[in-house]
C-alpha cells in the first residue's frame, strides 16, 4: 500500500471570498484554531468538517482536498 496524506487548498478559497479565520471557523461550527491546523497541513479534519468547509466555500470536495502520495 503506498503512503501519502491529505493536502488542502481551503487557505487560498477561504481567501477568495474574503473570510478571515474567525469568520470561517464560526460558520462551520470550528474553533479557529482548527482552521489554521487545517490551511497548515497539520490536521485532516472529519467528514463532518469537510462537507460543511465544501458547503460554505461553495466549492466541490474534490477542488478542496486531495490525496498527496509519498
């Protein structure tokens, strides 16, 4: 099985409709601190998270995220 992990490009979508972190993270029900784990590559957040960063980025899943092999 080959190794990898998930990157993001929610930073530069978050950017895009002009959202700080703060903002960001109220409406997905988040602390900030999680947003800025996630943009850093330190943390996958769950399915939960991920469908509603898709949802409030209006942006598909597949554009946020993406499986990186090592």
């Amino acid at each position: 099985m080959k190794k990898g992990k998930v990157n993001n490009n929610v930073r530069q979508y978050r950017r895009l409709i002009d959202l700080t972190q703060e903002e960001f993270a109220q409406k997905i029900g988040v602390h900030r601190q999680t947003i800025i784990a996630i943009e850093k590559q330190k943390y996958e957040p769950s399915i939960g998270v991920v469908l509603m960063i898709s949802l409030v980025l209006k942006e598909p899943i597949e554009k946020l995220f993406f499986f990186h092999e090592e």
